[in-house]
C-alpha cells in the first residue's frame, strides 16, 4: 500500500490536476477531501482540455475509482453538469468508476445567494471569492444545519431539514442584505432532480477507501487550494472555508493519518494568488505581467486575473513543515524562460527584524519585506526536458537552492501543461 496525498503549497492553482491525472496511473483510487468547485483543475491531454471542478483529476483513466470524500462541499447543480459535460466528450463516467460521500455537504442555492451578498455588503470583508457559496456551506455543516448528499436518498427528510435550515438564510437575505427570500419549495422540486441524477453514485466512501487501504490498493489524494488558502494555517481572513493541509486528509476522506504514506507538495515555480489578501512576493509591474501571460495565469473557475510574483520560499518552507511534505512537485518551470534573472525570498523583514515564517497577523504580513536570493535567468526552451541534466545549469541552480531552503526533495519537475512534459525523479507507485 502506497497512499500519497498530493497538497498545493502555496494559494492554490499549483497544477494538482495534471499532477493528480499523471500519477493516477498508478493508483487505484483518487479521493477528493476538501474544497468545492471554487477549485478549477486543469488537466490537458493532446489538443484537449478538460476543467475539473468536483471530480476528481483521476477520472480520465476509467479503470480507476474516482471518490468525492466526506469534507468536499457539493453542489449538485455543477456536478450534475460536470458528469454530463464529460460524458459528451467520451470519458466514461458509472457508479463504478464515481463515488460520492454520503457525508458530503451539499451547497444549496440560499449559499451562493449569502456569498455574493457578503461579498457586496458594504459593511462586509471582501474576500474575493469565487462566489460559488463555498463558506456559508461549510458554515451551515458546522452549525450542524448543513443538507448532506445523503439526504438526497430520503427527500421527505430532505424536505424536513430544508424547511429548518432556510429560516436564518431568509431572515438574512431579506432583512440585513435585501434580497430576494429563498422558496423551500424550488429546492425541494430540483432536489427530486438532484437525487435522480445523483443517487447511483451516492456511496460509503469511508468502507471503500478502507478496504482499498486494508487490500493493498494504492491511493491518490487530491487536494483543491492550497495551504496558505486553510482556514486555520493560511492568510486568513484571506482564505477558503476547508483545510487544504495533510491534516484535512484523514479527516476529509476517513483515513487514519499513519496511512498516508507520502506526501508530495506542489509548488508553482513562482508564486500566484487569486482574489484579495497580502502576497509579500508581488510583482505589480511588467515582469509580473509577463509571467501571467506566458503562464496564462487566469482562473480556471472564475477566469480572474491571477496575480503574480517571486517565488517565496518562506510559504513553501511552511506547508512543508505544516504537511509533512517529503517530496516536491515543481511546476511552470517553462514559464520562466527568458527571465534575466529569478529571484526566490528566503525570508522576510518586519520592522526591521529577520523573520522566516509567515506571520499569523494579516497586517504583519502586509507589512513583511520579503528578502531575495537573485539567480541567473535562462533562456533555453525546456518544454522537451525529461530529466533533470536536461535542464539548464541556471534552472538547477534555482531548483537546488529551493530544495535547500525548503529541506524537501524533487520527485518531479512539470516543463509544460501536457502530460509527457514532465520530469520524472522518483516514483511513487511501483
Ligand atoms: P490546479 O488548480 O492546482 O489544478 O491548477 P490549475 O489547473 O488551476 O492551473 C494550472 C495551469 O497551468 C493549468 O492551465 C495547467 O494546464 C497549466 N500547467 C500545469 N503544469 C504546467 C507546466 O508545467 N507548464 C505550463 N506552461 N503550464 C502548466
Ligand atoms: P484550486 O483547487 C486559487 C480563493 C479565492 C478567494 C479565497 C476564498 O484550483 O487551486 P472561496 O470561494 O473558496 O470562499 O474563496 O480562496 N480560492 C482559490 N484560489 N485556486 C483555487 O482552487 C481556489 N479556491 C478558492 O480566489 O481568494
Ligand atoms: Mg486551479
């Protein structure tokens, strides 16, 4: 048995897709912990793309079974898309190959309708959401008034839990943010459509990703977001409503922690960030620009300008440590290309002291200079590389350093979005 959890180490948009697709090869089954369809995973095979929101990265390889965990957020109008889009394009989609936890929270309309209020109130944070109702979900599952995807199998219960639970969103909706009430009743009737659609794949994934883990099979955990993105270690306020970290593993599929037996921590060969919060690393000028155009750093789910900066080693030494990452996944090497030089921060000044983590106060971080390390550029193509000597004496150089700084090996370097543009150093399953 060989479990890896596959975990973005910065905020988000890291390549987990087309990681999760490539090393789903060798796994059995991809399991899915946290987050909702604010991820967008990319995954690009020959001339086609495919934007996954809610189904796992693993689904392209149809003799693997593809789990949403118990700590993923569903809506089941996306999902429902999402199935049906895929299958238009061939890729074969069974409750065989698809299951979903019963334990999964569903996010209803009167969710998204509370985000995008939140989200405009001008008394309120903006968060820059993705605005797909993703934190009041999570809220209503810890106030225990959250609708899982099990209730979809009785629809009277459905009903009952609905009728309670639409009270407080109403009064909200109506009173304090002045908009339309939410009828229980047009729930109620897409529920019927919901359940039909969804019921075949409604399963207890905790009995089979136990069984998987008890037989030997091998198991892929994907991870949406991205550590500085978790509600307890990440920037918050500035942060999503789950735990993206190695801790929302055990908790959001139902494994225990000793049986994850690797952890493979993604980073993005600089960094990028969507939507508000401090990012000491930015680039607001023409090489920030650059980066996201070569890189094509737009959001998958919201196609957001992404912002852009250096490479911070200061995040990815943190979720190394939070997540007990043992290996690294470099991605977006390629997009570097042409730089005259790269710069990685090694640590950061706040008021005039040296510090090497990121600190918990939103406006210490604010105020954090970031410290760089300036490393020669190169100005090859390394989108045919296949093993590490392929690559540019400058592009090691950078790679070397960051393994140093972080105290994590590479067991893979990503030079471009198709799957063979990929290096491989180790491998995980055997
Ligand atoms: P995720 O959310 O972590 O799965 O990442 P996204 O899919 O949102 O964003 C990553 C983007 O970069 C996608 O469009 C991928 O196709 C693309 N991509 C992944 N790896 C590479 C790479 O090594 N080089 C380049 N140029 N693009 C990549
Ligand atoms: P993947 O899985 C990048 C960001 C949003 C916003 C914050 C909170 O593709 O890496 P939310 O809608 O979750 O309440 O928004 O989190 N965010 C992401 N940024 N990649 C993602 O997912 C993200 N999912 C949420 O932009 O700043
Ligand atoms: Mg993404």
């Amino acid at each position: 048995m060989t479990n890896v959890a596959v975990i973005g180490t910065q905020w988000g948009d890291e390549g987990k897709g087309k990681v999760v697709d490539l090393l789903t090869q060798g796994a059995n089954l991809v399991v899915r912990f946290q987050g909702g369809n604010n991820a967008g995973h990319t995954l690009v095979v020959g001339d086609d793309t495919y934007a996954l929101h809610l189904v796992p990265s693993g689904i392209l390889h149809p003799d693997k079974t593809a789990v949403i965990g118990s700590g993923v957020v569903i809506d089941p109008v996306v999902l429902i898309e999402e199935i049906e889009n895929l299958r238009k394009r061939g890729v074969a989609i069974t409750p065989d190959n698809l299951k979903i936890s019963e334990k999964a929270h569903l996010i209803l309309p009167y969710h998204k309708a509370l985000d995008a209020a939140r989200e405009s109130a001008s008394f309120g944070q903006k968060i820059g959401t993705t605005g797909r109702g993703i934190g009041p979900a999570y809220e209503d599952k810890a106030s225990r008034l959250g609708l899982r995807a099990g209730d979809l199998l009785d629809l009277d219960g459905f009903k009952e839990k609905l009728v309670r639970a639409i009270v407080e969103k109403n009064h909200l909706l109506t009173t304090l943010y002045g908009q339309a009430k939410i009828e229980p009743d047009s729930i109620v009737q897409s529920a019927k459509i919901w359940a039909a659609a969804l019921s075949p794949f409604i399963a207890n994934t905790f009995l089979i990703i136990q069984k998987a883990s008890k037989t030997g099979r091998h198991i892929l955990f994907e991870g949406a977001q991205g550590v500085q993105l978790d509600i307890d270690h990440g920037t918050y306020p500035f942060v999503t409503s789950s735990n993206p970290t190695t801790g929302g593993v055990a908790v959001g599929s139902g494994i225990a922690p000793r049986d994850i037996s690797s952890v493979l921590g993604l980073v993005k060969a600089y960094t990028s960030r969507v939507g508000e919060g401090p990012f000491p690393t930015e680039l607001v000028n023409d090489i920030g620009e650059k980066i996201r155009n070569v890189g094509r750093e737009f959001g998958t789910t919201t196609g957001r300008p992404r912002r852009c900066g250096w490479l911070d080693a200061v995040v990815v030494k943190a979720a190394v440590e939070l997540c007990g990452i043992d290996w690294l996944a470099i991605t977006k090497l390629d997009v570097l290309k042409g730089l005259d030089e790269l710069k990685i921060a090694t640590h950061y000044v706040l008021e005039g002291e040296k510090i090497d983590y990121v600190p918990a106060s939103i406006s210490d971080l604010a105020k954090a200079e970031p410290v760089y390390e300036t490393f020669k550029g190169f100005d090859q193509d390394i989108t045919g590389a296949r093993s590490l000597a392929d690559l540019p004496k400058e592009a090691r150089a950078y790679l070397d350093r960051l393994t140093e700084l972080v105290g994590a090996k590479i067991a893979l370097v990503s030079v471009g979005p198709e799957r063979n543009q990929t290096i491989f150093a180790h491998r995980f399953f055997q």
